[in-house]
C-alpha cells in the first residue's frame, strides 16, 4: 500500500475550513463586544434609581416601597410579574433544548466522520466544517438566550415603571381623600 507523505497531500481544504473558523471567530467577538456595549443592566437599574429618587424627592422615603411591604393588595401586579417569568423561562429552555439535540447531533456526525479510517487531509477539513457548522448553530441558540434575557430586562423595567405609576396614583388618592 502506498502512503502519501503530509507535503504531498493537498491541505487547500484544511487552509479553507480553518479561514472559515477564523472569520467566524472574528465576527463572533465582533457581536459580542457590541453586545456587552449595548447591554448594560447596571446603568439602567441607576438611571431607575435616580429617577425614583427624583419622583419621591421629599416625600417618605419608604411610600414608593409599599407594594413590596403588601404584596397582597397588589396580586395582579404579582401575577403580571410571574408571567414575565414564565414566558423568559420557556424561551430559555427551548433554546438549552436545541442546544442539547445539536451538541448529539454533532458527537454522531463525529464519530461517523471518525470511524472514516482516514488521516487525509479531506477527513480533517471535513471534521472542522462539521464542528463550524455546530458552532454556529450553537451561537444561533445562544443568540436567543441572550435576546431572552433582553426581553427580560425591558419588560421588568416597564413592569417596575408601571407599578411605580400605580402606586403613586394610589399614594395621591389615599392623600386626596384624607
């Protein structure tokens, strides 16, 4: 049986698959950077503080708190609250779910292309276009876990907004019929 030697082989495929990784990788770090920019949770839960602050400015410190001190009076708003929960958690796991059925759809096209008995250089370029072409349904998953928790975030900020609005009317109601 005649062997070919590594020099002898044609790597083009392998060059290729790997240019393919390393324009993925390059984008993928591109997105994330712009989405560590874009989110950031901290500075809105400030700006929310500051804003509570200025609407309580002279008033009880502690009148903007109620709901938390009588969640009983405000079962709607803690039903509302528990729906946007839910609904984040089943997106959630309908994207780990993929993710699962991906990364076993990935190990036994793996191990079929392993079980190919050949060290060419075609097997390796095959083996990482296979494992790109995971990858990127990977990222299409995380994609949505991340935009999940996007959701997340806004709808609990108007959620907070909103009963802020309720309890301030309620605050001038009760003032008003004293």
């Amino acid at each position: 049986m005649f062997y070919l030697m590594p020099f002898q082989q044609d790597w083009s495929k392998v060059i290729t698959s790997m240019k393919h990784w390393f324009d993925f990788q390059q984008q993928s770090l591109k997105e994330v950077t712009d989405f560590m920019a874009a989110m950031s949770p901290q500075k809105d839960m400030a700006q929310m503080m500051a804003e509570l602050k200025a609407a309580h400015a002279g008033q009880n410190v502690y009148a903007g708190m109620n709901f938390w001190l009588h969640p009983e009076k405000s079962h709607q708003a803690v039903m509302e609250l528990f729906e946007i929960f839910q609904a984040v958690d089943q997106r959630l796991r309908t994207s780990q779910n993929h993710a699962a059925k991906v990364c076993l759809e990935n190990a036994s096209g793996t191990s079929v292309l392993l079980h190919q008995h050949s060290n060419s250089p075609k097997l390796l370029a095959d083996l990482i276009e296979h494992q790109l072409d995971t990858a990127k349904s990977l990222k299409g998953d995380q994609g949505e876990m991340i935009g999940a928790l996007s959701a997340l975030q806004v709808a609990l900020k108007a959620w907070t907004y909103r009963q802020i609005a309720q309890e301030e009317e309620s605050t001038t109601t009760e003032a008003v019929a004293e």
